[in-house]
C-alpha cells in the first residue's frame, strides 16, 4: 500500500440489516408508494370513492348502504363511524384524499407495530415479512391495515395497563368493520378487568352516538339497522359458488366448499369446532402475565379473524399475514421450522402473483380460496402448541419497554417460564 493512503475497510453485508428499523420502514413505504402508483396507473379508487361516500352520505343523511352507481360500483359495507374516520381525507380533492389515505394506512399499521411489546428487531422483520400484503392492501385502496393495527394496538395497550387508550382502538375497529370484536378477549390479559369492561361499555356508547356530529340521531339508528341488514345480506352472497363470488370467501369454509363442491354445506360444520378450539386456548389462566403466552394467543385471533370469515378477500390477509410472521419468530428455530415457515409465507403472501405462476392463480388459488390453506395449518399448530403448553419454549427477551404493573413503579417484567 502506498504511503500516506489510507486503506478504507467496508463492513461485509450482513443479515442484521433486515433487523435495522430504518431500513425496514424504508423497504415499507417504498412498497407504499409502488402501491400508490399502481393505483393511479390504473388500478382504480373505487374503494376509496365508496369511503368518501360515506362522509358526504351520512352528512346529507342518504342512506348509507343504497347502491349509487353514478359515484361507484358495489355498495358501502363500513359501520356509520367510519364517516369521521374518513372525514379529513374526504374533505380534500379526490386525488389528494386517495394519496394521503394510503399513506396514512401504511403509517398507521407501521406505528401499530412499534408498539408491540416484542423487540425492536422484530418491529422491523414484521414490517419487511407483511410489506408485500401492505402492497396488496394498499392497491386495492383498503382499509384493512386501519383495523389491523386497531387490534394490535388493542393488544399492545391492553399489556401495557392503558385500558383506556387500548378500548378506544377496539371499539373503533368494531364499528368500522367487526374484525376488531375479537380485540374484547384481550381482556384476559388485563390486570384490570373491570376497568377494561367499564372502558369497553364507555367507548361503545361514545363511538355509537359520536357520528351525531355531522348528522341526526334518528338518521343514525336507521343506518345501524340498515348495516345490520346489509352486512346479513353480504354474508348470504358470500357463500355463493358463482364466478363472480370467488374474489370472496377466501376463507376456510370457503376453501372446503369449493374443493369439495359442497354449496349448501353449513359453514357450522366448520364454525363450531373452530370457535371450540380458539376458546380452549384462553383455558390456562395461570399463564395471563406471561407475554409469550399472550403473543400465542394474539396470533391466532389475527389468523382465526381472517380464516374463519366468509368476508375475507385475498387483501383482508394483511390482519392474517403478521400473526403468521410473528408465530415464526416466536419459536425455536430448526430446519423443520424454517421449511415450514418459507413454504408457507411464499404460499399465501404471493399467492395471487405471477411469482406462483398465472396459472395457478387462475386454476388454483382463486377457484379453490387456496390461500387460506397454510394460515389455518399455522393456526392448528398454534392450538396444539398451545394447548401443549409449548409456548413456554418460545424465544423472547425478559424485558421489553415501559410495560407495568398496576404498581406503576415497577417494571411489568413477564418470566420467561411459570416461576
């Protein structure tokens, strides 16, 4: 080496990268805008047009849930207080709503992740394992990230003693689009049971009314009753065979009804065990304070939530996809695991891509609701895990952030294992 030059060394690229937070968010709203762009190259804002129009229908009290062809196709599904959730995005030029409603979305859920009561490192890995289903989401101008991350703030805020701040996501969910119901079983996980059942009754009443603002009462019960009908309506042309009906039902139910050809099958057959199975989990109550017990369960409510749901579309997933991704990082790594976890993330998160082939997407995954397949084995596994007690062996710091006790001056360390 010649004199007085000074030999730089470059670090050698590592894997720790994809746990670096700053690169993650970038990768996140990269796949943001490439889904932005998508949308205004031609992919449509219908969606976004039937969100806008639940401000302005319920502002000049038209009913919410009549067809208005001349303003968009299909018909409003969402519960009269999404009109203020909306609301700031309506009131602005049609385009500019769109853009900010979509960035909003994907900042949202990325917020609701950094809160999680899991490492920092995992903060990020989630948001690079569900940045494709964020794409997917936020082509199709969704509003699923906005309920996703109500229920992981449900769950974040609910360990953290904030029953308060955690109900107010909860219920919010709940009147939007009833994915967020489940987040009420987090009151398990309480140490402050009543005050979550007073704040859960509280929220309720509030968000119930709170549309009053921008309409009349008497108009607002009507549109509860008219969701109540249109959401039961829905439901009966979910469960159709049609061509026109296999972008819905992607759903377990779905899946044995069209791979068997069972039309008139009661989703009952399937419902019943289900909810039995999920209930079964929450039986080991000597486990409550421990949070790898807690994320067990906060994972299979996110797959239950989608799988077991006759509304499910292939972007509904983006609620589904992060309980997955963080069952992965919950356990024990093997090669057995590792396997599994490949051929099941590339086998649902891509499953409507070019990536598994055109064909298969046509022939395969969308006739057949093929991509609920390996969530709802994610989802046995996580019952028999549980139930086995084998979330004791879960890989998890002791301590993460400022979680308490109701002694606010003691950190709310969980134990690793029952002590």
């Amino acid at each position: 080496m010649l004199s007085g030059v000074t030999e730089i060394k470059r670090k050698p690229l590592s894997w720790e990268l994809i746990f670096d937070r700053r690169f993650a968010l970038s990768i996140w709203f990269m796949l943001c805008l490439l889904g932005i762009s998508k949308v205004f190259a031609g992919y449509g804002i219908n969606n976004y047009l039937i969100f806008r129009g639940v401000f302005y229908h319920t502002l000049h009290q038209q009913d919410l849930y009549a067809a208005y062809p001349a303003e968009y196709g299909d018909v409003n599904l969402y519960g009269p207080v999404f009109s203020l959730v909306i609301a700031p995005f309506a009131s602005l030029p049609v385009k500019a709503g769109v853009l900010l409603w979509m960035i909003f979305n994907a900042a949202f859920l990325a917020f609701a992740v950094s809160k999680m009561p899991v490492p920092a490192k995992w903060q990020a890995a989630l948001l690079l394992l569900c940045g494709h289903e964020m794409l997917v989401s936020t082509t199709s101008v969704q509003v699923n990230p906005f309920i996703c991350a109500c229920i992981l703030l449900g769950f974040s805020y609910t360990y953290r003693q904030k029953e308060f701040i955690a109900l107010l996501f909860i219920v919010l969910a709940t009147l939007i689009k009833v994915y967020g119901i489940v987040g009420f079983s987090f009151i398990f996980f309480s140490q402050r049971k009543i005050r979550f059942a007073a704040w859960a009754i509280g929220w309720s009443l509030i968000l119930f009314i709170a549309p009053v603002i921008i309409t009349s009462f008497s108009f607002l019960l009507q549109s509860y009753r008219d969701w109540y009908f249109a959401l039961k309506t829905k439901f009966a042309i979910n469960d159709l065979m049609g061509k026109r009906a296999i972008y819905q039902n992607v759903s377990v139910p779905g899946m044995v009804r069209r791979i068997f050809y069972l039309p008139k099958m009661n989703d009952a057959v399937i419902m019943v065990p289900a909810i039995w199975l999920q209930l079964s989990l929450f039986r080991l109550y000597l486990h409550f304070n421990d949070r790898r017990y807690g994320l067990y369960i906060l994972c299979s409510i996110l797959i239950a939530n989608v799988i077991f749901s006759n509304s499910s579309e292939s972007n509904t997933y983006i609620i589904a996809i992060p309980g997955m991704c963080l069952w992965y990082l919950l356990q024990p790594k093997s090669k057995l695991v590792n396997i599994y976890f490949i051929l099941a993330f590339v086998f649902t998160t891509f499953a409507y891509t070019d990536l598994l082939t055109s064909w298969s997407r046509h022939h395969l995954y969308r006739p057949y609701s093929l991509k609920a397949l390996f969530p709802f084995i994610t989802w046995l596994i996580i019952v028999y895990q549980v139930n086995r007690k084998q979330f004791l062996k879960a890989i998890l710091p002791g301590t993460i952030g400022k979680i308490r006790r109701l002694n606010y001056r003691k950190k709310y360390t969980l134990p690793h294992a029952v002590r």
